[in-house]
C-alpha cells in the first residue's frame, strides 16, 4: 500500500537538542546510553586476514545501498531464522526508526509504543499523520508492560506495536512469558511488532536473554544497531531485519530519499566487530558490570534520597529524586554546572515526574558518581 502523508511537522527531538547543549561540553556524561567507545586500534586488532585485506584495499567510493554483502551475512548470523536477504543496513538506529515509521504507517493508521520511549520511536509515526498510543511504563510496577491494557489499546486501525528490549531508559526487560504473550498479541491482531533491540547483548543475566523480534513472528522486526551493545557509536551502522521482504523493500524505496547508503569504511569496521562480537561484547558487559556494582552501592546508600529499580538490562537506569520540594531539571542544571556531571531528566523523554536516566556504560562512572555524591551531600542533606 503506498501511504500519502501531510507536510511532516516534527517536535524538537527534547534528548538529542540537550545533548546538543551538553555532549560535549560537560565532563563526565553520567547520563550517556553507550558503552565506552572501541578504540580504532584496538578494533582493527581483531580483524582477520579478509577484512585486514578489505580494509587496507577499500576504495572510498559509495556503497550498496541496502548494505555491504558481508556486512548482512554477518547481521543475519545473529538471527536463528534470518537471511542476508532479510536485512536492511541505515546510517544509524535513528535513519531505521525514521523510514520504517514513513512507510509502515499514515494517517488513519494507529500505532502503540512503550513509554517512557526515546522519542523517534514514537514522534516520527505522528509526525507522518498515525494516531499514536502511548503504553506507559510505571515504576511501582517495576516498569513491566501490561499486557491486559495492551489489548485494550489494539484498535482496528493498529498498525504497529513498538517495544525496546532491554528499555532505554529503565533497563526493564521483560520474562520469557510476557514476551511470548507479547507476540502472540500482536500476531492475533495481524500488526508489525517492532522491537528496538540496539541494548541486546547486555542482559545481566544471559539465560534471559530474549528470542528476536525478527524471528519471533512473520510480521515481527528487529531494530539493531553497532553503538550500544558493541560500543561502536561513531560508526553510525544500524539496521532492520524482518521476514516481510515486502516491507524491506519499500522501506528500502524510501531511504533512497535519506541517506541512499552507508559510510565504506564503517561497513568494513563493523563486520570486523560482528565477527569478533564475543571478545567485543565480553568487553562492553565487563564494564557495565562491574560500574553496576558501583551504582548498588551508591543507591543502597542514598536510599533516602533516590529510588532504584534495579535495571535487568542494557548501560541505563532510571531513578527517581525523592527529596520533596528538589526538581531533578535544577538539581541536573545545577550538577553539570558546578561539578561537570551530566544526568538526563525524565523531562527529556516526556516525563513530568521526578526521574533521571543514568548510564553505566562509560568507565569513568567511579569518577563522575564520586563528583555526584559529592554534589548530593552539599545539597540533599
């Protein structure tokens, strides 16, 4: 079906216009989603003798639009049932979210999405005319989905359903009986069910690990990307993987009109990675766990001051400033202003109340918690 959308007016994007102000310009970002980045040396180090030989004859010319031949063979080796023929490659997670929600859904159409979210995986669908519905996530339920209210939420005109999993930015991730009733749902209902899984990979557990959406149903769709999990932002390698070749192709279509493909040297970077992702992967969950340790201890500490539901995945939590009459937008001005720290306020996702997103991805944590701790004892007590 091919959609006709209205002239797309789109919100300011509220978490990426504050990095744009903070990034880098604070000096400890306690806030970031990533894992530490790789060094280039230390990638290139891990690549075997086709993709040193790859790399050292690259021609900086363009590449194929839907992805690098290698590059999908690898994405489609972390499937159970996917081929390289079912995977798209994108400038990023953000290009993926942007095109899919173009081309899967308009006006008259309706879509679902946890929240809170990052706010592509919702804004960009109501900005290209769909109805959206927003499937709140809540603290005093240990940010679970709810699965009764979901079906309620189902309209005929439902389109899409969209869950991250592990949650950006609570960690939620759900147990093997929710997901399954999750995609039975969105099979019953005939719906694409995407599923942001760019924090796969760093389950604290790995026996909870979740099978992907991708492989999860036929209209089911992976959204993966190389700046999380495999710590690789500055790559900017993302990618879709679904068994609906019909809707890869139209999404395909439409990023002619974006980025039409993919950086040569970060496809090369990128199977290098893919294909050493155990040694890659082992380095991002070594730091992410042993700077959760950190943050248990901090937050059994301050118990008074800040809830903590403990994330079960991912390099981000979302604890709540429980000190009355204390805004978490002041307190976070005030931090990254005195102390250089930087927190990302709920306000940034959408979110009125008292929470911040904290990220434990970075090593620098042990510094930047100390300077926050620091900052609390002066302010909160």
């Amino acid at each position: 079906m091919v959609r006709h959308h209205v002239s797309m007016r789109i919100a300011d994007f509220e978490l990426e216009r504050y990095f744009a102000r903070w990034e880098f310009a604070a000096e400890h970002l306690l806030g970031a989603s990533d894992v530490q980045a790789y060094p280039m040396a230390e990638l290139l180090a891990l690549a075997d003798d086709e993709m040193r030989t790859l790399w050292d004859g690259l021609q900086l010319g363009y590449t194929e639009s839907t992805g690098h031949p290698l590059l999908r063979r690898e994405i489609a080796s972390l499937y159970d049932g996917i081929d390289p023929d079912e995977v798209l490659t994108f400038a990023g997670a953000e290009e993926a979210i942007f095109c899919l929600a173009n081309v899967l859904v308009g006006e008259g159409d309706h879509a679902i999405v946890t929240w809170p979210a990052y706010q592509s995986l919702h804004e960009v669908a109501r900005a290209a005319g769909a109805d959206v519905t927003l499937h709140e996530l809540h603290e005093a339920h240990g940010w679970s989905m709810d699965l009764d209210l979901l079906r309620r939420q189902i309209t005929p005109a439902t389109r899409l359903i969209v869950v991250n999993l592990p949650h950006n930015p609570t960690g939620m991730l759900p147990d093997r009986a929710t997901f399954d009733a999750l995609v039975a749902i969105a099979g019953e209902a005939g719906v694409h069910l995407l599923v942001d899984e760019v924090y796969r990979g760093l389950e604290f557990d790995v026996a909870e690990r979740l099978p992907t959406g991708a492989d999860a149903l036929p209209r089911g769709i992976s959204l993966g990307v190389m700046s999380k999990s495999y710590a690789l932002a500055g790559l900017r390698i993302g990618w879709l993987a679904t068994k609906d070749r019909d809707l890869l192709a139209r999404v395909a279509a439409f990023k002619d009109y974006t980025t039409i493909c993919s950086s040569a040297p970060s496809e090369i970077l990128a199977i290098v990675a893919l294909r050493a992702r155990d040694r890659v992967l082992a380095r991002s969950r070594g730091i992410v766990a042993a700077n959760l340790d950190v943050l248990d201890a901090f937050f059994e500490e301050w118990a008074d001051r800040f809830t903590w539901v403990r994330p079960r995945g991912g390099s981000i939590g979302y604890p709540r400033l429980t000190v009355p009459g204390v805004r978490i937008d002041d307190w976070a001005a005030e931090l990254v202003g005195t102390a250089g720290v930087l927190l990302v306020p709920g306000s940034r996702f959408g979110d009125p109340g008292n929470h911040f997103r904290i990220g434990f991805g970075r090593t620098d944590l042990p510094v930047a918690l100390d300077r926050l701790e620091a900052f609390a004892r002066r302010t909160l007590r």
